[in-house]
C-alpha cells in the first residue's frame, strides 16, 4: 500500500513537472531566461569586455565562464515564484484541489521540473562559451562537477523565490524584485571583474556576496579540477538554505490548500 502511494505521488509529480517546462516552452518570456538569456550574456560580456578586462575574448573567457553559469542559473531559478504565482492567481491551484492527484504533487512538480530548467539554463552557457573558444583546463569530470553545484545552489535558491510566490500577490511584481536583486548580487561580485580594481568598501562587499562565493567555488573546479574547501562552504551553504526554506515554503503552501 505504501508503495503505490509513492508511486502514485511520484506520477503525480513528474507528470506536472512535465507540464510547467511545458509552460516554459511555451512562454517567451520564461523560455528567455532559461535559453536566451544565457546565450546573449556570454556573447555580450565575452565581445564587448574581454578586450578590456583580459586583453583579449579568449583571455577573458575563463574568469567569464563561471560568472556566467552562477548568472543564467540564478535567473532561471528566480521564475520559480513567478511561476507559482501565475497559476495561483489564473486558478489553476484550485482546479488541483479538485483532481484526484497528490496534495502536493503542483509544489513538487514545480520544483522538479526547475532542475531541468537550471540544466537547460547551465548547459547553454557553457556551450555558448566553447563557441567562442573557452576550453576548460580542468577534466570533463571536473566540469560536470561545476555544473552540477551550481544546479544545487540553484534548486537551493528556487526554494526561497518559491515561498515569494506563494506568499506575494503579483507575479510580475515578483519577476521585477527577482531580476534587480539577481542584477545587484551578480554586478557587486567576483562574477565579472576583478576586484582588486574596486574601492575597499566594495571589496569587502563583494567578498561577503554569496554569488562571490559560488563563482570562486565554480571557477576552481574549473580551473585546476579540485574540490576545495570554496566547494565545500557552497555545498553546505545550500544544504543550510534549503533546512531553513523547505519547511517554510511547506508551510505557506499547506496554507492554499
């Protein structure tokens, strides 16, 4: 008995999973920052500042790659709110109530489906770069191991735009208060310069940005393959978010039904 309920909940959850990156297919602006997003940001920082920054794109690529990948998969992770709240506000959640599905399966569906989201999200980045000529010095193994942490720094991070949704009232309120904390956190970081060049107010600043730390984590599995302790701190950092957010998204959700 308790395995078909798990099977019926697992069903349940995949199958919405499978509708909202149906969703995102659909949605231009959802599609945008999974897809295009990260493309666009490649090429315009790679062309437009490498020659500044490195002296050249291809100089400039290692120090962008990270930066760039922590970025795309920051933004996909935001549209989890606003997600969330598109359908609570168009009634959809009430439709659910009345299904004869899981309790939680349009939570949980929403949350799986982000994984493939911040993997779409990651993997064009990164091919983006290879077509400009990035080649990681690390192994392919190493470079995986990058993808794979900032997917769960993601994941992490979707748990706390998924309490905004259920908790605010407007998504595109929302949207616009994800893309200008996510603009703030990537801009006052490691992600993109170096920061020798800022004032040491700034510096300090940037060294207590958690985007900062990911990017320093990302950029030595990349750079020389190893697992430091950067790695390490952002593992249990996430593990940490996630302790303190699922119980709470759990509990603002409970609150729909």
């Amino acid at each position: 008995m308790k395995t078909e309920v798990t099977n019926h909940v697992v069903r349940n959850t995949m199958t919405l999973a499978h509708r909202n990156l149906l969703k995102t297919v659909h949605d231009p602006d959802s599609l945008s920052d999974v897809v295009v997003q990260p493309i666009i940001f490649t090429l315009l920082f790679g062309y437009l500042f490498g020659g500044a920054i490195a002296g050249s794109v291809h100089a400039y690529l290692p120090m962008l790659v990270p930066g760039i990948l922590v970025q795309s998969i920051l933004n996909a992770a935001s549209g989890s709110g606003q997600q969330l709240r598109t359908d609570i506000n168009s009634g959809v959640f009430d439709r659910f109530k009345t299904l004869p599905i899981s309790p939680l399966a349009p939570l949980a569906g929403q949350l799986v489906g982000d994984v493939l989201r911040l993997l779409v999200s990651g993997v064009m980045a990164l091919l983006t770069a290879t077509m400009m000529g990035w080649r990681s010095t690390a192994s392919f193994p190493a470079v995986v191991a990058a993808l794979l942490l900032a997917i769960f720094i993601g994941w992490s991070i979707s748990w706390v735009f998924a309490l905004v949704g259920l908790l605010a009232k407007d998504a595109e309120m929302i949207g616009s208060l994800s893309m200008i904390i996510i603009l703030v956190m990537t801009f006052l970081s490691n992600a993109f310069i170096p920061t020798r060049t800022l004032p040491r107010l700034m510096q300090t600043l940037v060294k207590l940005n958690p985007v900062s730390m990911a990017v320093t984590a990302i950029r030595g599995l990349m750079g020389t393959g190893t697992w430091g302790i950067d790695a390490s701190v952002v593992l249990v950092s996430g593990g940490v978010l996630m302790l303190a957010f699922v119980p709470l998204t759990m509990w603002a959700y409970r609150r729909l039904r």
